[in-house]
C-alpha cells in the first residue's frame, strides 16, 4: 500500500509535507508508511489518505476502482457523498432531498 500512496501522491503532484499537511497526519508516519516500514496504519489514516488524495478507500487498498464507486462516480461527487454521510444525513433523508430537487426542476417546466 505504501508504493500506492507514494504514486498516487506523486500523481497529484503532491510532496511529502503537502500531503501530510492535507491529510493531518504526521510526515514521519506517512514517510514510514510509504516506504513500508510501517506496514499496518490504522483505518483513520487510510481514510485521511484516500480523502486528501481524492480516492476511495478501495483504490487506496487494492489498486484499482471499485466499480461501484469510482466508474460511476467523478471525485468530487463522491467526496460530497461521503460529505454527507460524515454529517449523519440518512440515505432516506438524501433520497428525499432529491426527490425534492427533481420536483422543483419539474415545476419549472
């Protein structure tokens, strides 16, 4: 995982420090992780990874999208998704706020 999240960072052009920086997580660790001398980093570390690299944890992990989240989904859709998990908006609540969306759009017409 350490070699993923160094070629991900260096796909976004990110350094070291820039990449801590946005994750909020100490330099050393994440150096130590990248260069696998830290092989087992905690699950909050791997979703502040995949958050300042604008991935999902999946990819972080294995490599490679999750079809279900990544060929459907741009980043920035799925980080508003998740956005709106982390505030505790239910999938009723969301589903419902579409539907009220969509119900506005049709008025117009």
């Amino acid at each position: 995982m350490g070699q993923r999240i160094q070629q991900l960072r260096l796909d976004k052009g990110f350094s070291l420090s820039e990449l801590a920086d946005r994750a909020d997580v100490a330099k050393s660790y994440l150096s130590n992780v990248e260069r696998n001398i830290q092989s087992n980093p905690s699950i909050q570390f791997i979703e502040k990874i995949a958050d300042a690299l604008q991935v999902s944890i999946h990819a972080l992990l294995y490599g490679e999208p999750n079809d279900a989240e990544e060929s459907h989904l741009d980043s920035e859709w799925f980080r508003l998704v998740q956005e709106a998990m982390d505030s505790g908006i239910s999938k009723r609540e969301f589903k419902e706020f579409l539907d009220y969306q969509k119900w506005k759009l049709d008025q117009k017409d």
